[in-house]
C-alpha cells in the first residue's frame, strides 16, 4: 500500500484512481457460470476437495440466503443482480510461497500496488487474494518457528481441521443476515490467523484483495484467532478496476480475542465505484481483552458494514474507528456495535465521515449494556462533515441500556467548513483546494495517526485524490 | 525600489453596513505605522477588507499593492503578493499540525523549492526559540487548545515564518501578559527592517511601548482623525480618545 512513487503535491491532486484502475488479462483455471444456485455451491465446494462438514455448512447457509429477504433498512440494493455475478473464479493452481510462483500478470498487478516492496519493509507476513483465491501468503520465518499460522483460509481448513473447525462459524453463523448467509454458502479465501498464547507480534500482518473481472463476487472468510495473552495487528486492503456494473464483495470476518489478548484490525477499503461492499465484520474480546476495529471506507458504491465487538468477559475494552468518505454516485452506510455482556468493559466508538458531490454518508450504531454488566463506560461520537449542500448525512445511533449505573455519552456533529477557516488558510496563502483538503484531513486525523506510517500517507494521498476538484 | 501598500478612500463594510468611511494609507517598505482608536472605530474592518475576507465588502476606494489594485484577489493571492494578516481571532483547525500548516503555506508563497525540509525545520526552530516557545509548539494542531497568548504568539511565528512584505498585526497584544508581551512585541521589532512594512492595529498603547512606529493614525468612526509621529501614543495613553471628538480634530490627518 506505500506510494509506489514520490509524488509532488500537484501530482496528487492531478491524479485520480487510474492509479488502481487497470485490468489483467486473465484466463481463469476455472470459474463458474454466473448466478446463484445450489448446484454452485456443491461445485465450489467439490471443487476445494472439502471435509463433509463444510459442504453442509455451505447448505445451510444456501437455504437462509433463498429465504431471507433483502435488507431493506439501509443502502438501495435494488439494482443488485444476484444472477449478474460470477461466484467463483481461480486464477492459480495453488498458493505461491514466493513471489516468482505467482503468474506474472498478477505478480505485476501486486507489485504495482505497492504489496512485495511493503513486505520487505515492515510488514511481518502478507497474503494476497486475487479474485476467488489467495496467490500468495508469506511469514517471517521466526514468527512460524514461534507457532503463529497466517496462510489463506482453504489452505487451514486442510492443514489445521481442528483449531478451525472449532472457530469457524462460531462468531457470525450462516443466520446473521443475508451476506454473512451468502458468503458462508460460497465463501473462499481469506485469511486465517492464529497467534499462539503469549505470542507477540509486533509488526503487522497484511493480507491485500483484489478483484479483476467485471461482476465477480469475492466471498472471502478471515478468522482471527489470538489466544490469552498474544497480540497481533492485521491489516487489510481492497481495490478494483473500474467498470460500469456492479461487482459483489460479501466477506465474513471473525475475531476472536482470549483472556487479555490484543488484536487491531485495520480495513483501508478502496474498492472501484461500482462494487457493492456488504461485509459482517465480528469480534468477541474476552477477560482483559482488546479489539480494536480501525475501519476506512473510501470507495465501493455502497458499504453496509459494523464492525461489532461482543464484550464477553470482564475487564473487556474497545475501541472503534470508523472512517467514511462518500463522493458522487456513493452511499458509506457504516458504523459499529458494542455489546456489553460482562461487567467492568468499556467501549469507545468514534465516527468520523465526510460526503460531497451528493454523495452520503450513514453512521449506524448499536450499543448495548445487558443486564448483569455493571460498571460499563462507554461513549459513541459521530462527526459528519458534509463539503456541500447537495450531500448528505444521517445518524442512527441505538442504545439501549439495562444497567443504570453504566457511564454513557454521546456525542454527534454534523458541520461544514466553516468561511472564518476558509478564510484563515487562504489569508496565509493556500489556495482554496488546498485549503479544504487540509480542513478534511485534519478532520480525519484522529484515525490517520493510528495508521503505520506507510499507511498515513497512501490514505491521506486516497482523500486527496477523492477531493479532487471539489470546488472551484 | 521600495514596495508600497496603498489604501485609497476605501468605503467598506459587512452586511451592507458601511464600517470604513473614506480612509487614506500609504505604508511603505521600512515602515512601522500604528492604527490605534477606540472598540467599533473600524480597527478589525479594515484589516480584514485589506486581506480580503469575503464577509467584509468595499463599497468604492481601493486597496493597492506597487500601485495595482488587490481589491478583488482572492486572500491565497494577496499572500503571494507579501501580504500577511496576524489576526485577532485566530480560529482552530482541528488535527491540522501548525508545522505542516506553516510548510504548506510557506510552499505557497516563496514556492515548492524555496527551502527543503530540513531548512524548513530549522527556520520554524530558530523563531520558534525567538518566541519562548517549546520546539514541539509546531506539533500541536493550528490553535486547537491553545491560551489566548499562545494563540497570538502562533500568528507571529507565522509571519516570522513566512517573511511578508507587508504585516498587518491586529490586536497582537491582546490576550497577552506583560512577559509574553515582552516576548512578542520583540520579535515584531526583530523583523522590522527595510524591506518589510507593518500595521500595527490596537487599542492600547503599551505594545507600542516596546515597538516605537514612525507613524500612529488614530481611527475613529471609520475615519482617521489624526495621523502623528510615535509620541501621538503617549498622548492617547495619557487623554485617551475623548479629546479627539472635539470638532477641530476630527477629519484631521
């Protein structure tokens, strides 16, 4: 994700996302006719050479998708058409350890973004998804020595049946909701984490999804799981090629943090405008534990995604960041959920969006105190910053409290760039671009200072390349 | 050749309300000129009509940088061209670092390759050090939390900063305690030199104390009604503005 090149001010803002908008040329080893039915998801499965237990899996989680009906509380999902998507497309026969394994078309599409030279600089394992598949997985030799496993979802359902037979599925099951049923129906790739008890893992993991071909769905599966007392942050991030319809991405994330572990999970989704982002992002923290979901969304059409925490034991924290940014023709429909089910836990979950060109942001929450989580403190705060008159803002904010003495505060603002710090930058000679790009990135800044460094710039250099040309 | 900024007959206001009401100015390179006059003379009006905030309009006269007209620049404009405004409120920017601020706009003004990073850095520590600040004070986001006096030292590190031709400084004393005073008026007096024109706008004489103007104007109703040499401040400090009503002085410059 580094800038791939030094880029003047000027570059950045002549530029736009023909930096992630190009396309390879790829025969697919295999790729299944497009729609949805059964016999689909016997194929994919039969396909992967599965254990009994997933092909049922994939059943019943086929039949809740049949019978439930499309979600009608947030973004349109009219123009979705399930039978328009292509659910399954293998690009490689199997996962390369090096980089010389993968296809040089998609080696190149890795390396234009950025992804092998970030492995060599800070990064302590990386995974790469491209289309149906993971193409690749590496990790430092002295993390696997140590027990820690991160390799592609398919590859740990083979290699290790029993730590993920006992995870999987057990934080979203196939019943959530509409996506978490369609992704477990006809899921593939992902990453699997696994941090031994104690473990330490101080620099990231990265694990980067690409899709290539017009209306493919990508249908990844991450589980994260950090046993008492280990520490792991995992990072994520998504492009596209630009096309004129619609792609799916429906993924499945479950995390799971024992006694006092610490997992951050940090999402920078940049999907193309024309895909449909409908992702079930879950955590349970238990005793002492820390989750943090450090969540960008940037591009896709529409984002429906609220990366929840359950707080399972006491003394459970944590801490949401939630970063939307909506332009023309965008819905950013986002937020989070802290559920309190142990006494002593604390939650804080900041909102921070930004929409112009008629684009429009939703920060949608959920925070619960149940009954029996005594001395909770938690806060939600939302800020909206709406660059012009033609977009627009909402907040649904749910809480619901069954403790009284739980400490909760919340806060929300909605405003624009005010004219005295219009006037106030330009005075000391910025232009007015210049201007209300600094506004918004100093507005974003409380989540672009918990970023790698690495990452701090290619975001602010994304919100850049977003407000291109927004006044004037 | 000397740099002039040149205000001529200005009639300005804000919601159509005239404010300034026929003023005449010219400050030139290597001046020090001081506005001085009671609360709603105009003081705060002609700074911003000057620098050119879009809330104040100028109903005819006009503004003049070397003898061209600024009237209509936008204010990023009027920075290039050497004018630089401390100002009396300065508003906060959240999350924006003041360091990054200053660079951004110092790129603006002298251009992208005038000074490298590490140059940058040391011109923002040498005045930063001039000013009694910590060396992290360029850290800190653009007037978020900052006291009344940190706020003002803020605007002067920034024309220290940015090297204006013409400064104007409105109300930079106030908010400010007898040390940071000190401090201030100082570094104003440090970067007063022959190429650089300043206004200084306020209502007490005490920063004058510490500045010496080879000018004082005296602004009241949205004129200037007496124009003297530096001593004119002592006076106002000793009779105030009341004696000025009198009808021989008014319209006096």
């Amino acid at each position: 994700m580094r800038g791939r090149h030094r880029t003047t001010a000027k570059q950045i803002v002549d530029e736009d996302y023909s930096a992630y908008d190009f396309k390879d040329d790829i025969e697919y080893l295999y790729k299944t006719k497009k729609g949805l039915r059964e016999s689909i998801v016997d194929e994919i499965s039969k396909l992967k050479g599965e254990p009994e237990w997933m092909t049922r899996f994939r059943h019943r989680a086929y039949e809740h998708f049949v019978k439930r009906p499309l979600p009608t509380w947030g973004g349109d999902l009219s123009a979705l058409d399930f039978e328009n998507i292509t659910y399954y497309a293998k690009p490689v026969e199997r996962v390369g350890k090096s980089w010389e394994d993968v296809p040089e078309a998609i080696k190149k599409t890795f390396d234009r973004l950025g992804i092998p030279e970030a492995e060599r600089k800070f990064l302590a394992g990386v995974g790469a998804q491209y289309e149906s598949e993971v193409v690749y997985h590496s990790l430092r030799k002295e993390l696997e020595e140590k027990g820690v496993i991160f390799m592609g979802t398919d590859s740990a359902l083979k290699e290790y049946p029993e730590i993920f037979r006992k995870h999987f599925g057990t934080i979203v099951p196939p019943e959530d909701n509409k996506f978490a049923a369609l992704n477990s129906a006809v899921w593939s790739g992902g990453s699997f984490v696994y941090i031994p008890e104690g473990v330490v893992v101080d620099q990231p993991l990265q694990a980067y999804f690409r899709i290539n071909a017009e209306n493919v769905g990508q249908f990844e599966r991450t589980l994260i799981i950090a046993e008492p007392h280990s520490r792991v942050h995992y990072i994520e991030g998504c492009t596209a090629p630009v096309y004129a319809s619609a792609s799916l991405h429906a993924a499945v994330v479950e995390v799971i943090a024992k006694e006092g572990a610490h997992i951050r999970y940090t999402t920078l989704q940049n999907w193309s405008k024309d895909v449909y982002n409908l992702v079930t992002k879950r955590a349970h923290a238990h005793k002492d534990a820390t989750v943090e979901w450090v969540d960008a969304n940037t591009g896709s059409r529409l984002t429906m995604k609220y990366p929840s925490v359950y707080l399972m034991g006491p003394g459970a924290r944590t801490d949401v960041l939630s970063v939307t940014f909506a332009g023309r023709g965008q819905h950013q429909d986002a937020g989070a959920k802290a559920i309190h089910l142990a006494p002593h836990t604390q939650s804080r979950i900041v909102s921070k969006s930004v929409s112009k060109d008629g684009g429009r942001t939703t920060y949608r929450g959920h925070l619960r105190v149940a009954r029996g989580a005594r001395n909770v403190v938690a806060s939600v705060r939302c800020d909206a910053l709406m660059l012009d008159a033609q977009s627009r803002s909402d907040t649904y904010p749910y809480i619901e409290i069954d403790e009284d003495d739980a400490t909760v505060t919340h806060e929300a603002t909605v405003g624009r760039i005010g004219d005295e710090q219009m006037f106030y930058l330009m005075s000391r000679g910025l232009t007015e671009n210049e201007a209300v790009n600094m506004i918004v990135l100093g507005f974003l800044e409380m989540f672009t200072k918990e970023l790698p460094m690495e990452y701090a710039v290619e975001f602010n250099r994304l919100i850049k390349l977003e407000m291109e040309g927004s006044v004037g | 050749m000397k740099r002039t900024l040149q205000i001529v007959d200005l009639h300005a206001g804000r919601d159509g309300k005239e404010i300034l009401k026929g003023i005449n100015l010219v400050i030139n390179q290597g001046e020090v000129h001081a506005i001085m006059g009671p609360n709603g003379s105009g003081k705060s009006t002609l700074s911003n009509v000057v620098m050119g905030n879009p809330k104040y309009q100028i109903m005819s006269g006009d503004v003049r940088l070397d003898g061209e007209s600024i009237a209509k620049l936008a204010p990023n404009k009027r920075a290039h061209r050497g004018l630089f405004l401390g100002m009396q409120y300065p508003v906060e920017v959240s999350g924006v670092k003041l360091g990054s601020f200053m660079k951004a706009a110092y790129n603006q003004v002298h251009g992208p390759d005038a000074l490298d990073v590490a140059g940058f850095m040391e011109l923002v520590e040498e005045n930063t050090k001039l000013l009694n600040m910590d060396s992290a004070f360029a850290g800190r986001y653009v007037n978020e939390g900052f006291s009344g006096g940190e706020k003002k030292k803020a605007e002067i590190l920034q024309m220290l900063v940015l090297k204006p031709a013409f400064a104007i400084l409105d109300e930079t004393d106030s908010g400010l305690d007898i040390d940071a005073l000190k401090t201030v008026a100082r570094a104003i007096d440090a970067y007063r030199g022959p190429d650089v024109g300043i206004l200084l706008i306020t209502h007490y004489q005490r920063l004058l104390r510490y500045i010496k103007p080879d000018f004082v104007h005296v602004l009241m109703g949205g004129k200037i009604v007496l124009t003297g040499g530096g001593d004119l401040a002592e006076k106002l400090e000793e009779l105030g503005y009341g004696w000025l009503k009198d009808e021989k002085y008014a319209g006096a410059t």
